[in-house]
C-alpha cells in the first residue's frame, strides 16, 4: 500500500527528529540558564556550597526536558521542585522557570490536561501563599506579578491543549487517509477478481465448445477413412471435416480476441468484432450438427433485441450446454427451446444422452453457467430426465430494460 508505506516512512524519520528536537530543547535551556547566572554572578556573590547547590539543580531541571515527551508528568513534577529548591536557595534568580513551563506545556499537549491543571494551580497557590507570609518591604514578587504568573500558567496550559487536539485531528486525517486507501484497495482487488473470474469463464466457454467440436469432427473423419473407402469418399470425408475444423477454429480465434481484449495495452486499437449474442444461435446450431448432433430449435413469444450482456449470457448458456452435450453425453439428439415473456428470457436444453453420473451436475460448466444466470438475477437448474438431460435457465429482463 503506497499511503502506509510512507506514513510509516514519515514515522520512522519522526522518531529521529522528535529526539533531535529534545536534545536541543535541552540544551537551549542548558545555554539560557549558564549564561544567564554567569552574568549574575559578576554582580551578585555567595557561597560554594549554594553555588554548588545551584548548579546541581540548574543541571538536574535542565536535564530533565530530556525526557518530557517520554514521561511528562514526571518531568513538569521533578522540574516543580527543582525550581521551588532553587530559587529560595540562589541568589542570582536564574530563569530556571523556563523549564517548568516547557514541561507544563509538554504535560497539556500530550493529553495530560488534568495534570497540567493541577501542577499550575499548586504551582500558583505555592508561589502565593510564599509571598503572603512576608511583610510589604521583603515581598519579591507583587500583586500584579501574582496576577502575571497566573495568566502565564493558563496560557501555557491553554496552548498545550490546542497542540493535543490539532495533533488529535491530524492523527484521525492519517487514519480516514488510510482508510480510505485500504478501502480503494480493496474495492480495486474485487474489481481485479471478478474481471479474472469472467475472463476465465468466456475462455473457458469459448475453447471447450470449440475445441470440443474440433475433436468431435476430427473423431468422426478418422473413423470414416478408418473403414477403407475408395478414394473418391476419402476425399470427401476429410474435405467435410476439415471445412467444418477451419469454421470452428475461426470462429473460436474471433471470440478468443473479443474476449481477450480487455487485457491490450492502454494504446493498442480495442477489438472491432461484435460481442456474440443469440443471432449467432443458428451458426451455434449448424456447428453442433457437423458434430453429428441432431439439433432442434423452437422459439415462443416474439424475438426482439436483448441488452448486450444478457444476449452473451444467454448465448454463452447455449454454447456451454452444447458443448456438455457434445463431450459427455453421448446424446444423439437436442431439443432447444428459446421463450421471450414480458418479464424474462427462459432458455431449455434437452438430450436423449447418459445424464450426469450420480444424478449430480457438480462441473464447471454447469457452474459456470449458474453463475451468469446469479450474475443478472435470474437461475438455472440442471438435471437428469427419464430421457436424458435438462438444462433450464431464466434470465430477467426488468433489471436490463
């Protein structure tokens, strides 16, 4: 499938790129706070050990964005309380937060909206109730900041959660995406199939009827000559069996093209030879009888023009039945009864022959023929008579008017 393949293409360059992304990202912060308390410390001083401390907490909130895509309610959590230890400890006042509102941005976009609440309110009722502990002189952050902090913290969650649901409606895009080329795919494997099944079954109507002639023919000038005429009824034996051989075959090659001319190149003319149909019914006739058939037809109702495709079927139903008779049944004579009604076309083949072995039809052709009738909604019997064999199809015009 060409669509999966390349979202899981896409994918596999995402992983890469998304852990590229979070490296720098880390090191951003990494950069921002180094210099930024490098700078500080040329106008503030203290002590090794806060120095140290610092640092320590500075590497360990920094470090953490690593991993916030991974596990990002731990990381907004262990970044919290780097920055509550930090800032009360340092003197340089390091913009440490900046990686705790990367990490709660991080929790809301990936669906932690619960959590990322929660992290911002304790957040802002931690820095609040710290703040009004103090008296008016030593509070290091007003009012107005307080009020700051809060829009900061809302608008950082607010964001995250517009992230998570574009990134919802770009992932059920790629799913309706995929499903719709499964979908199409499949549609096109059906289509493929059925064109396979009706393809095999007009080669398979087309040269067993016809070769089965030929061999018919073919059987019955060999057993002429096999008795010793004189040469004058030699000649023409084999001159009757051979004109009889060139018509079948030259008829077989002309449906054979017709039928296979679905499977030409995009650019190669199309197949000018008309699609078989019941006006071919008498040629269908005389090809029986050189087979030494004795074939009769009768026609009810009024013959008038059929819709192309059930003028095959039923002319395919007729030539499969013939050939059954000519290869299997050892029939001496056919009747073929052909009924127009208003509503249907109504096809019976009988033979005085042997009949299906076990009183079942279960071959090919039987089934072939089953499934034209099922294909145009009609049906179609075949069954053994007490004076031989029946085959009875009805076709429905209302379908194909």
């Amino acid at each position: 499938m060409a669509l999966p393949s390349r979202v899981r293409g896409l994918r596999a360059f995402a992983r890469p790129a998304g852990r590229a992304a979070d490296a720098a990202v880390t090191l951003a912060a990494v950069l921002l706070v180094t210099v930024w308390t490098l700078v500080a410390m040329r106008y503030e001083t203290e002590t090794t050990g806060r120095a140290l401390i610092g640092w320590a907490l500075t590497a360990v909130g920094c470090g953490a964005l690593y991993f916030r895509r991974r596990w990002p309610v731990a990381v907004a959590v262990v970044t919290l309380l780097a920055c509550a230890a930090y800032y009360p400890l340092n003197v340089y006042d390091g913009p440490l937060m900046v990686t705790f509102a990367l990490a709660l941005y991080t929790t809301s976009a990936e669906g932690r909206l619960v959590a990322a609440v929660a992290l911002a309110a304790v957040t802002l009722l931690a820095v609040g109730f710290g703040e009004a502990g103090r008296s008016e002189g030593h509070r290091q952050i007003d009012n107005v900041s307080l009020a700051m902090l809060a829009g900061w913290l809302i608008s950082l969650v607010a964001l995250g959660r517009v992230q998570h649901t574009r990134a919802a409606y770009l992932r059920e895009v790629e799913q309706r995406a995929l499903a719709a080329e499964r979908e199409q795919e499949a549609r096109a494997r059906q289509s493929a199939t059925e064109e396979r099944l009706r393809i095999a079954r007009e080669l398979h109507d087309v040269l067993g009827h016809s070769i089965s002639l030929i061999n018919v023919q073919s059987s019955a000038a060999l057993h002429k000559l096999g008795k010793g005429p004189g040469p004058a009824v030699a000649l023409a034996a084999a001159e009757e069996a051979l004109t009889a051989v060139k018509a079948t075959s030259k008829d077989a090659l002309r449906e054979l093209r017709s039928t296979l001319g679905v499977l030409r190149q995009a650019d190669e003319a199309a197949p000018t030879a008309p699609v078989p149909g019941l006006d071919r019914l008498d040629a269908l006739v005389a090809g029986a009888r050189t087979a030494g058939l004795d074939v009769r037809t009768h026609v009810e109702g009024t013959p008038r023009p059929l819709p192309p495709p059930l003028d095959l079927a039923a002319y395919r139903i007729l030539q499969e039945s013939l050939t059954n008779v000519t290869r299997h049944a050892r029939a001496c004579r056919v009747s073929i009864t052909l009924g127009y009604a208003d509503d249907a076309v109504r096809l019976t083949i009988e033979d005085d022959g042997d009949g299906a072995p076990d009183a079942r039809s279960t071959g090919s052709g039987i089934l072939g023929m089953t499934e034209r009738a099922r294909a145009f909604g009609g049906e179609l019997t075949a069954h053994d008579t007490a004076e031989g064999f029946r085959v009875e199809a009805r076709l429905p015009l209302e379908e194909h008017a």
